[in-house]
C-alpha cells in the first residue's frame, strides 16, 4: 500500500491534484484502521479488518475504476490509479491474512539498512573492462 500512497502522494504534492487528494483520504482511512489493530491478538485483528477496512477498500476500488474512465490517457493521474488497480490484489491481500501488513515498508527499511552496513564488504565497482581482466588473471 506504501507504493500505491506514494504514487499520489507526490502527484499531489507536485500538481495539487484534488483526484490523488481523494485516494490519499480513502489510504489514510485505511492506515488509521490498521493502527488501531496493530497490536491485536490475529482474529481480533483480521475480524477488525474485515468489518472495517474491507469497506473502505471497495470504496477506493470502485472509486479508482470510475475515476480511471474519466481521466486521460497516459496523464499522471491515470498512471497511479493504473499502477493501483494493477496491482490490487496484492494491496487488498492483507484483508485477509492477520499476518501480512498493510505494507511492507518495514522489510524495505530493514533491507536498506543492512544493504548500507554490508556495503563496506563490498569490492568497489569495476569496469568491463577490468572485470574480464581480472575473470582471465583466475583462470
């Protein structure tokens, strides 16, 4: 869901567009809904869900195919709602699974992290080149 928000998110910041302000308020209710079930025993959590973000989220689907049929081809506005409804499956998969998140921002965050700390074990990058050069020296 952190990609899809994303995606409007800097359409509105960069256009002010009122239609990427809409998804963001429907992505927010969504969030806040999560945060309210975070630290919930699973069923509680996934019932929770279910009863509340469900709606929500055929609210924001069914908003985003209408609003897709409006918009412009290949506009801004058109290929965030494209990158969405795309990929709705996956966004909507944490509907019904207690241990799948909303997002997965944190795996991302953990990634970057040790990506970063491992880099000092990395070999600085070589060119072409040298890389055969260097393939021919082993051999």
């Amino acid at each position: 869901m952190a990609h899809a928000r994303r995606k409007f998110f800097e359409l509105h910041a960069t256009n002010k567009s009122m239609l990427a302000e809409q998804a963001l308020r429907y992505i927010q209710l969504l969030y806040e809904i999560e945060r309210e079930v975070r630290d919930l025993k699973p069923d509680l959590r996934r019932r929770i869900r279910q009863e509340k973000a469900v709606p929500v989220m055929n609210m924001l689907h069914a908003w985003m195919i209408a609003q897709r049929d409006l918009v412009p081809e290949g506009s801004a506005i058109s290929r965030a709602l494209d990158y969405s409804l795309k990929r709705w499956a996956a966004l909507s998969r944490y509907l019904d699974d207690w241990a799948v998140p909303i997002d997965n921002n944190w795996c991302e965050v953990r990634h970057e992290v040790a990506y970063r700390s491992c880099s000092s074990l990395r070999e600085p990058p070589v060119s072409p080149g040298e890389s055969r050069r260097l393939n021919q020296e082993r051999l």
